[in-house]
C-alpha cells in the first residue's frame, strides 16, 4: 500500500487524530504524543504511539526531535503495563519508508502484545 493522506486532507491521518479532527480510541495523551487503538489490529493489544507534531519518519528525525522520540518510547513500559504485557512480554515496531510497510506518512510506534510472535517477523 502507497503512504498517502487522507483524500482532500491537508493534514496526515495521524495529525488528524492527534488533533482530534478524527474521531478515535485515545488511550493515552500528554503534551509531546497520543496513543491509541489500531483500527487493523494484529494483536489482541496494537496501540500506536504518535507525536503530537508531524514528523514523517525515523529517517527524517532532526536533532531537536530527539527528546519527542525518548519521550514516546518512554511511555511504552507505562502503556505495556497499563495493558497487562509486562509479563509476558511485548513487540514495538516502527516503520520507516513504504518498504518496510509504513502507510502513513506519520512517524508512529506499534505497541503489539498479547500473543506470541515469531522471529523474523516478516
């Protein structure tokens, strides 16, 4: 699937959910990011983990980014915990460019859990 914005957006997706425009399963909020449900889960708990502000991947991150990125995986261990992975275990993924399966042009943290996963992944 080709990374695109939303027919007629002038904003991507995940701004839209950020900025609540879209309507969405908010599980998390704080001034840097959001987080939220899947809508295509492919785990009994997906979340995605977005800043607030529009970055478009890993490979485009600028030194004065950083801190947003700690800051996001920082709250992966507090939403795994939340959701009851700690224990058992949990994957984080994130996707950079369309090869590797990124279909938003927003950079974002998957936060899967609640199954066994199988290496590689695919």
């Amino acid at each position: 699937m080709k990374p695109s914005l939303p027919q007629g957006e002038k904003e991507c997706l995940f701004c839209s959910i950020a900025g609540k425009k879209i309507p969405s399963k908010i599980v998390y909020e704080d001034e840097k990011g959001v987080a939220f449900e899947d809508i295509n889960p492919q785990a009994p708990v997906h979340l995605l983990i977005v800043p607030k502000a529009h970055i478009v991947s890993l490979s485009t991150v600028k030194p004065e980014e950083l801190g947003t990125i700690a800051h996001l995986f920082s709250t992966v261990p507090r939403l795994a915990e939340k959701n009851g992975l700690l224990e058992a275990g949990f994957r984080t993924v994130v996707n950079s460019g369309a090869a590797a399966g990124q279909t938003v042009l927003h950079l974002h943290i998957h936060l899967l859990g609640g199954r066994a996963f199988r290496w590689p992944p695919g």
